[in-house]
C-alpha cells in the first residue's frame, strides 16, 4: 500500500488496477517473486517502469509462487469495483508553511524526536543544508526526493510505511505521525531545486577536525610531559644554595 494502489493513481508505483491485462500473470508471478532478476535480464517492460518510476521494486521477503497469485486474484477482484479498499492513503493536501519546513527540517536533523520513537532521518541520510560533516551515507541524499518521488502523494505515502531493506525494520513497529509526515514534505518540497551535499567536502571537514585535534593532543601531551618532575625538581632547586651566597 506504500507503493502502488488500485484505482487511486500512481504513487513510488505504477496504480495496480486491471494490471493483469497489460502482462500475463507468468510474467506477473515472476516479477513479484524477484523483480532485480526480471529487471537484470533486460526485460524491456520491467526496465520501462524502472525508468519511469526511479525506485526498483524490492524484493519481498516469503513472497512464494502461491502468495503472488493469491495477491493477482485479490487485484483482480478490486480491479472490478467501482471504488477499491485500496484506493489509497488519505494524504493531507493542507497548504505547507514557514512553520511546517521549520518543523521538517527539526525532525530530519532529529532535534524534534519521532512521538513513536522512530529513527532521525539524519542518521541515515544527508540534505543539502546539513552541517559540515553532513548526515548519514547509509541511505542517498534526500535533497531532491520530493522531484524524484513526483510530489507530495508519492513521498508522503512512503514515509507512511517505507519500504525498504533498511528502513522498513526501523519504521515497521514506530510509523511516524501525520502531522510528521506532513512537516518532513514540506521541508522537503522546500529543498527542491537545491544541489545535494557534496560527499568530498565533509570528508575534507572530518580529515581537517582530525588534524587539529591530533595537533591539540600532542601539544597538551608535550605540557604535561614537561612539568612530569616539577613537583620533585623545584623543591631540590629551593633547597640548593647559590654560590656566594648562603
């Protein structure tokens, strides 16, 4: 439901209403059980939605022959209502302001903590306005996400239920809330158009920071070692009299 509706439009996928009459279920059972090797092969269908929709299909953990044609028959079904359950998420289309940016770029930084104790954004992921060490580089830069996901449908649903290897163990059992997920968009929206952080340039930071600190260290060290006897010496040099003097 993160990914795909039926009857509702596309999200991070394509709207999965009547799916079964653009490609026959064989293709479509393959596809579910293990979308890298159908798009590996160079099939020029599955290689046109990964063109089209940027984000590959992961692949489902105890997806079996037997459950991709349980979930075929299910989209069938839904495919003949006039409305499908699974329609889609109902996403807030209230207008973004200063304050929900504000708000976003607080919870991606993870100075304004998840309510149900997510992970912050940071941890994994950079923007383009993070400090100089940057964010995490476990996941991509998320400066354009709002462009690559096209729009606030699409992004707002993910993080409603992020799909993921990485992110959906995280996320799973801490959802994060609508008013989270509204503030992230915006801030997100917000950085549209702007250039991702630039890798290089936080390893400079990092590499610099190392240096100064080495420099410190060996510096106090050098004190400290200098004075190791001061407590012994001064009172011999107190206690030895000056030649011509008593």
């Amino acid at each position: 439901m993160n990914c795909h509706t039926i009857g509702g439009g596309p999200l991070t996928g394509p709207d999965l209403k009547e799916v079964a009459k653009r490609k026959d279920r064989e293709w479509l059972v393959r596809f579910m059980m293990n979308p890298k090797a159908v798009i590996d092969s160079g099939d020029a269908y599955a290689q046109k939605l990964l063109e089209v929709y940027r984000a590959p299909m992961p692949t489902l953990a105890g997806m079996t022959q037997e459950r991709a044609g349980y979930l075929l028959d299910l989209i069938a079904a839904e495919s003949k209502l006039e409305k499908s359950q699974f329609k889609g998420l109902q996403i807030s289309n209230k207008p973004f302001g200063p304050a929900d940016r504000d708000l976003g770029r607080a919870i991606f930084l993870g100075r304004e903590r998840l309510k149900q104790g997510g992970t912050a954004c940071i941890s994994c992921h950079s923007m383009y306005d993070t400090a100089a060490l940057g964010g995490g580089r476990l996941g991509p830069d998320l400066t354009n996400i709002y462009e690559r996901l096209k729009g606030r449908k699409a992004l707002s649903a993910w993080l409603m239920a992020p799909g993921t290897e990485t992110m959906q163990p995280i996320f799973k059992n801490h959802p994060m809330t609508a008013d989270e997920i509204h503030a992230l968009a915006a801030y997100f929206e917000a950085s549209a158009g702007e250039s991702p952080a630039e890798p290089a340039a936080s390893r400079v930071a990092f590499l610099l920071m190392g240096l100064i600190l080495a420099t410190a260290i060996v510096f106090a060290f050098d004190a400290i070692w200098k004075r190791r006897f001061h407590s012994v010496r001064q009172p011999l040099v107190d206690s030895t009299p000056v030649r011509g003097h008593p």
